[in-house]
C-alpha cells in the first residue's frame, strides 16, 4: 500500500484562540484528536505508513501521536522552519516517503468518503432545513452532493460577488474580533463608500486574531485599522 502524506504544519490562525495552545491537528473532537481519526480512517483503508509535516507547536501533534505504533502504523515527522507552504511542504517530506506515488491528505478535514452522496445530501438537509432558505438549502446540498464541500467557502463568496455586481454594489470583506450590530455595519458601510467612491455591502467575518479594530478589504483596496497590526508596527520599531 502507498504512504500517505498528512499536512498538519498550518498555522491554524482562524482556529485561534484554541491553536494557541495546540496545533489545529492536535484539536480534540469528541474527545479524540482530529489528526488521530485521520490516522485511524488512513489505517482502515489499508494505509499503514505516514509522514506528517510540522510546524506550528509541532510538540503537540507528536505528543498524541508518537510512533504511530498503537494505531498499527508507522509514522515519522518532516519538521518545517520556516513554514514552506503547500508545495515546499510535500516537496522537503519526499526523502522519508519512499516512494514516487503516495497519496496527501489534509490534516485539518474530518470526512468520510465513503459515505453516499444521498445520505450527505439529507444530513445537510436535516441540518438547515427550517433554519435557512430553500435556495440556500437545495445549494449547499448540490455542492456536498457533487463531493465538492471544500469549495462551499468559495463558491458563496463568488456568488455575492455576483449579486453585488448586480446591483452594482461592491463586497466589503470585513475582519472583526467581534460581530458587528446592524447599526456598526450601515456606518462602516457608509464610511467605506465615502472612502473608496463605491457603493458597499460589508460582509462581516469574526476573527479573534485582530484581537480589535478591524480590517476591511474592497476589491484590491485593503484598510488595516486593527489591534493586531498597531502591535505589529510597534514590535517592528524596536
């Protein structure tokens, strides 16, 4: 049977506060760490040797995983200083490998391939059925049915880019630590339409690590007002 490849070096910044303390990887689910259920569906397919690239409180992932020796694997760890993305990454794991085919794995996604089409489909259904609309619903279930969930993220971001568009609008993607009242978003809305010249609709997404402030993104124009890049530029001028 071929190796496998887990990519378990990520910086896990949306994840924060958690990945402060362990690597995403390392992150209990149901009380079992995600990387060790990776290992486990790996090993039931028939994989039984794996190499897993680190980085980011490397410590973490190696303390739950050791050898690999009581899932009845073998596995070894490439080490990453600096971060070499996702092709440096597999790139520097090659030697401990040992083959030309192996196969590479996300160490951040829980999934089941095995699990039919249909019986996703009605999960999905079960979950936002009556919580969401009927569009809303009949998409996300198209998407997860065509095996393409990943993608979700990104093909909703497009199709508000799309009614934007539209409505001859442009899509203000905005960085909070905190959600944002209906109140904060008409302001910010206004105050980044008078500072681009366009018409804005703000899409908010909370992430700890602005720790505050906000940062906004227009097109290519991007307003960095956060906490986060204050202490930045305060650590970089010493």
């Amino acid at each position: 049977m071929i190796p496998a490849l887990v990519l378990t070096a990520g910086l896990a910044t949306r994840l924060r506060p958690l990945s402060l303390v362990r690597a995403k990887a390392a992150v209990p689910v149901a009380g079992q760490p995600l990387v060790r259920r990776i290992l486990a569906q790996l090993r039931a397919a028939g994989v039984s040797e794996a190499v897993l690239n680190l980085h980011l409180l490397p410590h973490t992932i190696a303390g739950v995983v050791g050898d690999g020796s009581d899932l009845g694997m073998r596995v070894r760890y490439s080490w990453e200083r600096p971060i070499l993305g996702s092709a440096g990454g597999p790139r520097l794991a090659l030697p401990l490998l040992d083959e030309s085919t192996f196969l590479i794995t996300n160490g951040d996604t829980l999934t089941d391939a095995g699990i039919p089409a249909s019986r996703r489909q009605q999960i999905i259904e079960d979950l936002l059925g009556g919580r969401a609309l009927p569009t809303t619903t009949a998409l996300v279930s198209m998407v997860v049915g065509a095996g393409r969930a990943r993608e979700l993220p990104a093909i909703i971001r497009r199709l508000v880019e799309m009614s934007a568009a539209e409505a001859n609008k442009e899509v203000a993607e905005v960085r909070s630590a905190v959600a944002l009242t209906d109140d904060q978003r008409q302001r910010l809305a206004k105050a980044l339409g008078e500072a681009t010249g366009k018409q804005v609709e703000v899409k908010v997404v909370v992430d700890p690590s602005v720790l505050g402030g906000i940062v906004a993104q227009v097109g290519d124009t991007v307003i960095d007002g956060s906490v986060r890049s204050r202490l930045d530029k305060l650590k970089n001028a010493f």
